[in-house]
C-alpha cells in the first residue's frame, strides 16, 4: 500500500510492500541487548496479551516468541504480513497476523496488557490511536516504543551509505540521525504517562552483503525509488562496499521509552 505524508520524506510515496523479501531477508538485525531492555522491565513475557503494531515481517514477535507472550502483529502493508505469516509458520510459532492501520484496529476493551511499536511510530495518527489504545490495554497496561538507528556521523560506512540514498532520493528525512529520547506525541499525554525511557549504543555486526539488503530495505531506497533509481543506487552502493572490509560492525543507538495507561484519561 503506497503511504504519502507530508512531514516525511518531503511528501514522496513509499511502500513498504515493495521491499518486504528483503525487509523479511535484511531487517532482523536487532542484537540481544536490544530485547533484553525490553524483558528485563517485565515486558512482553510470559502470562502477557501483546499486540505489536507496525509489526512489519514480524520481527518484534518472532524474537521475542521464546519469552512466553501471547502475540498478535498487525501492519497496513499487506506483503509486510505475507512474510510474516510465512516466517512465523516455518519456525511453528502461533502468532496472529492482521492487515490493517493501526488506527483502524478494533479489539474489546482490555484485551492487551502491553502494546509495542518499533521503528514506525511516527507514521500514526496519534489523535486517533491514543483513546483507542486506552481502551484496548488493561488497566495499568503499557505501550512499549522502541527505536535504532545508525549514527552516520560517527561510522564511515553508515555516512558513505546515507550520503549515496540522498544522492538518488534528496527528499529523504531518515537521513542525519543522532542520539535523542524518543518523541511522544502530546496527543498521548491524556492517556499515557512516560514512566521510564534509555538511550544507549549499540554495535551492530554486517557482512558487506547484508548491509547492502539493510540500506536497500529502509525507506529511502527499495520502498520509494523508482526501478532505473533503484538499478543505479544499487550499482554505486556496491561499489563503494569494495572498499569496505568483508566484515564490520556500524555503530547504532538504540532507545526504548515505556508509557503507561493513565486510570482515567485527562479532561480533553
């Protein structure tokens, strides 16, 4: 499903359905430090109804599987769920996939004790999504968001790779990330309060080949350029990773900030 938005990428259209076998293929990078600062909260374990929205191929729940949540994905992008479905099946996990927008989502009250959004919520309609995810959280339930990025000015690689996306897609806003907590809507704050958030570094391991399908995943390049763009950006990106050694790691922050479900939701 092609999305258009203003504020992102100066309004050019991108489709995360157009990416989605190599999003399935390159995007699982997350290292065990990234879920470990989510469990050890007590989030996302056993005896827990979680619903993980912009789930994407699932990564989120794939990974997390193991600690005993109970899980549901959901995903406007209907090839992103395809390859979640897929994945999830092979590795004989039972996991609930959903096509739809997360602000159209509707579930009985209570009937999440922690909802999670990775890498995607900026994407939302938070005016509509904050009273619909009071309703469906059990009270004293919370919503997890959680982030990483490379830190381009800091790793060569990672600023040589942005430097190459911007070439081809100039517009695009993913570009020139530095550390900073994550941004809570106010349309959230009569509904949620932050009650804790890190930020923290993190090095993440690639191989020349997968760090070609990670920049090639990301919104910039295979879900927005064009088919002779993309031929282009595919040739220069290559050549700049001979340069590059067979292996390296591209330094990331990460960050996780934890809201909770308000009692009673603030005058409004």
């Amino acid at each position: 499903m092609e999305i258009r938005n203003e504020k992102i990428d100066g309004g050019r259209a991108f489709d995360w359905g157009r990416t989605s076998e190599d999003y399935a293929r390159y995007r699982d990078i997350y290292p065990p430090a990234f879920y470990e600062e989510i469990t050890r909260r007590g989030l996302c374990v056993k005896g827990q109804r979680v619903l993980d929205l912009g789930t994407g191929t699932g990564v989120l729940p794939r990974n997390l599987y193991s600690r005993g949540a109970v899980w549901t994905g959901s995903d406007i992008a209907e090839n992103q769920i395809t390859q979640a479905k897929r994945m999830a099946a092979e590795a004989g996990m039972d996991i609930t996939f959903l096509t739809a927008a997360a602000e159209d989502l509707s579930f009985p009250d209570g009937s999440f004790d922690v909802v999670t959004a990775c890498q995607c919520f900026w994407y939302f309609d938070h005016a509509r999504l904050a009273p619909m995810l009071w309703h469906i959280l059990t009270p004293g339930g919370r919503l997890v968001l959680l982030y990483m990025a490379w830190l381009p000015y800091e790793d060569a690689i990672a600023g040589k790779s942005e430097d190459i996306v911007l070439h081809y897609n100039p517009g695009w806003t993913g570009a020139g990330e530095t550390r900073h907590p994550i941004w809570i809507p106010e349309a959230m704050n009569p509904y949620f309060t932050l009650t804790d958030h890190k930020e923290y570094d993190l090095p993440v391991h690639f191989t020349r080949e997968s760090w070609h399908g990670r920049m090639k995943a990301c919104r910039g390049v295979g879900a927005s350029l064009d088919s002779d763009a993309l031929a282009a950006w595919e040739r220069d990106h290559r050549a700049m990773l001979e340069e590059a050694p067979a292996e390296f790691d591209v330094l990331h922050y990460a960050a996780i900030a934890v809201l909770e479900r308000k009692e009673h939701p603030d005058a409004i």
